[in-house]
C-alpha cells in the first residue's frame, strides 16, 4: 500500500501569477485598507482589487469581510454582490458574471489536491459563477464547477458538478430541486 510522503510535495509547476513580494502586500493591503474599511466603501475596495490586477465591473458591492487570495485571478461582472466573510480562493481563475449574489460565509475553492498522488500535488481548476446566479449563505464551490446562469445553489449546500441554468440545487452533494424560474417568467 502506498503512503502518503508529504516531504516530497511539489508545487513548482504552480505560478501565483506575480511575485512573492506583490503576494504579500496584496495580503497586507488585504488584512488593513480593505479588511477595515467601513461599510458602504464599495468603490474604495473595487479600487484596491483593481490595483491589485482583479477585473471589477461597474456597481460591485464587495464587503470588507471578504478574501481575495490572489485578486489578479478574479472577475466580476456589472452590480454583483460579493458578501462577509465570502472567501475566494483564486489558485485559479473565479469568473462572476454580473447581477449575481455570492452571500456571507460562502468559499469558492479553485484549489485542492490529488488524492492518489502519494505526494498530494496540487490541482487547480476554475470556477465560473454566470450572469443572474445566486450562490447563499455558506455554500462550498468544488473546483471545475461551472454554475449557469440564473443558477441557485441553496444555503449550506456543496457544489461538486455543474449546475444547469435556471435550475435550484441544494444539498451536500447539491442535487436539482426545482427550477427557478417558469420558462414564461424568463426575461
């Protein structure tokens, strides 16, 4: 049987997309300008994103509660809502569209490990959020999943495959529960 030999782990293969030295006043900057900044300062944490090379859309409300592991991995799309303490792990690249809801305590993970690898390498995949998705309060995203447009995932619901638009999931696993809206209700 094989065994697990951490001291053999190896992530050279992954970049982080700048330098350590940006890394950490990303994190700095994170943990002090944006972390405390006061409610209703939307276009001031939009601006330090953006310095930071995130693609921010006009009308984006991020709270200062959120974390942004590499903002340079991140989009979001025109008057999406990012929520306290939603967690962005951006190994890889996050896409939100826009109009879409990322409520409190919620952690979109890009990043896990191979679980045969005796080594435990890194994998990293992306996650994509569509235009009018609605992830709820303290839902876990699995890395690769794609959540359509008009999507919903339910409070405390683990997302590991794909959820089809227009289409509400909840659960762990998150399974299909209804459809949002009537097909005559669309837009």
């Amino acid at each position: 049987m094989n065994k697990i030999n951490l001291n053999n782990y190896n992530q050279d293969w992954y970049s982080r997309g700048k330098s350590s030295f940006v890394v950490l006043i990303w994190w700095f900057v994170q943990g002090t300008l944006f972390r405390f900044s006061l409610h209703n300062m939307f276009k001031w944490r939009n601006f330090l994103l953006r310095m930071f090379g995130a693609e921010i859309e006009k009308g984006v409300k991020i709270r200062a509660s959120a974390k942004f592991t590499y903002p340079w991995k991140v989009s979001i799309g025109e008057y999406s809502w990012v929520g306290d303490n939603v967690q962005l792990y951006s190994l890889d690249e996050i896409k939100i569209g826009s109009n879409c809801v990322i409520s409190q305590e919620s952690y979109l993970c890009t990043g896990s490990h191979n679980i045969k690898d005796p080594h435990f390498g890194l994998i990293t995949k992306p996650i994509i959020i569509m235009d009018g998705a609605w992830i709820a309060s303290d839902v876990f995203v699995y890395p690769g999943v794609t959540v359509h447009e008009m999507g919903v995932v339910a409070a405390r619901s683990t997302v590991l495959k794909n959820v089809p638009a227009n289409q509400v999931y909840a659960g762990s696993p998150a399974k299909y529960v209804k459809n949002r809206f009537k097909e005559d209700e669309l837009f």
